[in-house]
C-alpha cells in the first residue's frame, strides 16, 4: 500500500508532524507493507482545494480544520461557536475524545459529503493578533479580520463589529503585512511558526475558542480495505490522540516564549481578564441560535447532545 496524507502546515507544526509520526507508525505496524507520503501544506493548492482532493480520493488521508468545510457541512462549524468548549485544553481534548455527537453524529454528517472524520483534537486555544490592541469589543469596530472559509466564524466576528475576509493561510502573512487585513485568529504555536507576529504589533490571549482539527479519511478508500489494516489504521488514530496532545501543549508554550524574546519584533501582549472575555462572551452566546436555525433537524440534535457532554464534562 501506498497512500498520502495532506495536512494543513509545513514541517515543524503539529499537524505535518502528526502525519510524519502517523506513516511511522502504520510502516511499523505492517512491517513495510504501508508506506505514506506526508505532504506540507502548499503542494496540493489550497485548504479547501485539499478538502476536494479527499471527497475525490486523489488522496487518501487529510488533516482538515472544520472551518474550510463551512459552506459543506454547516454541522462542521459546531466549531466555530467561540466559549462553547471548557477553557481547560485538556478537559477540552476529553470531550473531543469521547463525545458522541461528534465521533458518531457530526462524523454521519461528514461523511455523507465523502470525509470521514476519524479522530477530532484540539492544537491549542486561540489567540488573536492585530496591527492595533484587542481588549475590548469597541475595539474590533471596523477592524478587518481574517478568518477559515466559514460563515459562522465571519458571523461571530461581525458580531464583534469586525468586517470579516476569507483567506486562506498562504496569503496571509502578506496580506497582514500589507495591511489587506487588520488581525487573525489562531493557536500561539501557529502565530511564531508562521511569523504572523512579525507583522502585527498586539497579541491578545483571549482563549476565546480552541483550534481543533480533524485526521480524516475517503469513506470508499478505507471501507474497501481489509479488516486488518483498517484495525493497524485505527489503532494508530487512538495511539495519536495523547502524542498530538502533548506535541501541541509543548509547542504553544515554547512559541510563546519565543514571541516575547524575539525583541527584533516586539509584539505586546495583552492576557484577558475573566471580565474582559465576558463582554466578548455575552456577544458570542446569540450565535448558538444563530446556528441552530443554519443546520438540520439532526445537526440541532447533535448540537443539543454535544451541550449536554460539555455540562457534564465541565
Ligand atoms: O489559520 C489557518 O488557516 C491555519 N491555522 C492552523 C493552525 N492550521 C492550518 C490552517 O490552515
């Protein structure tokens, strides 16, 4: 066998170094009978193209972030509703572990447009970062903000009084820097290793909603293989959940010292008070019916249960 696995980033980010420790291990486990071709992002076109090449089965597996199948799969952007999911990474990475209106719900859904979700996992809390402070709602008035291709990530950010744009991440580095746009959103590991910080004066640890990705497969391509191989494929997905964990925990914490002592690229750094996210909490809570009325009777079903699993995980 010989299958590729295009992911999000570039060497060094979690999300190629998931897929290079991941065509390890099945090389391993099948004793060679498994080779895969890790693929940095930019090589294939991009996120969404990504996203296509997987329905087609161009390639076999992908790492997707929801927020590219927004205009797909609107049960997807769940995602996107920012204070839903605990503050606490790992309690958060438990729920995405466990949670059956997502491994088996949301994962329905995912499939029927041909991605199979196999495993949900949290790179980290989000941060925001601007060419002007980000403290307060007031602030985001007028701001342009960069966001996935998703309506409900722009909708939340209009919510704020920002002007959203899609873009995808290869442009964004120039457009930050030629002022295209105004500030983005992401994990602190992605903003060093991205060089975001370079190019914007403030950063805000808002924790304001964690970035989460997805180990997919082609639906046709993995119900067609033997028993075996599926068993050594979703062995691996599980023995990846705690390796990805750690690898992110690790990454956000040393980029983030590395922001603060880059001083040829000073960057404030601004961390919320719980009264602080509060006035960004109270404008973020609509948006929950706002995507309620977006999606099917079952996504309102899985969307209640999820609730229901984040009250009790909480
Ligand atoms: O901001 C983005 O679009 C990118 N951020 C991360 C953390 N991974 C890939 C994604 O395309």
């Amino acid at each position: 066998y010989h299958w590729q696995f295009v992911t999000e980033e570039v060497q060094g980010q979690v999300q190629y170094e998931y897929a290079a420790e991941f065509a390890d291990r099945l090389y391993e486990k099948s004793d060679g009978r498994i080779t895969m071709d890790p693929f940095e992002f930019g090589a294939l076109g991009s996120e969404v193209d990504q996203v296509e090449q997987l329905q087609s089965g161009a390639v076999e597996f992908a790492i997707v972030s929801p927020g590219f199948t927004g205009g797909m799969v609107a049960e997807g952007q769940v995602f996107a509703l920012q204070f839903l999911f605990p503050d606490d990474q790992a309690v958060t990475q438990e729920i995405l572990n466990t949670s059956e209106a997502l491994n088996t719900q949301l994962a329905a859904m995912y499939e029927e447009q041909n991605i199979k979700p196999l495993a949900f996992w949290t790179e980290g809390a989000m941060a925001w970062t601007g060419n002007r402070e980000l403290r307060t709602p007031a602030d985001f008035e007028g701001f342009q903000m960069r966001t996935q291709a998703s309506p409900l990530i722009q909708e939340s950010y209009r919510a704020y009084g920002a002007s959203p744009i899609d873009l995808s991440w290869g442009e964004l580095y120039t457009s930050l820097d030629s002022g295209v746009v105004d500030g983005q959103e992401n994990p602190i590991f992605f903003i060093e290793d991205a060089s975001f910080h370079e190019v914007q004066s403030h950063l805000t640890i808002s924790n304001h909603n964690n970035y989460v990705a997805m180990t997919t497969v082609n639906p046709d391509f993995y119900n067609g293989l033997p028993e075996d191989i599926r068993a050594m494929i979703d062995e691996t997905v599980e023995e990846m959940q705690p390796i990805v964990f750690d690898m992110q925990t690790e990454m956000n914490e040393e980029l983030l010292q590395a922001i603060i002592d880059d001083t040829d690229n000073p960057t404030e750094i601004i961390e919320l008070t719980e009264e602080e996210r509060e006035a960004f909490r109270e404008l973020a809570m609509p948006l929950r019916n706002y995507f309620r009325e977006q999606i099917s009777e079952a996504g309102v079903e899985m969307f209640d249960l999820l609730e229901q699993e984040i009250a009790e995980a909480e």
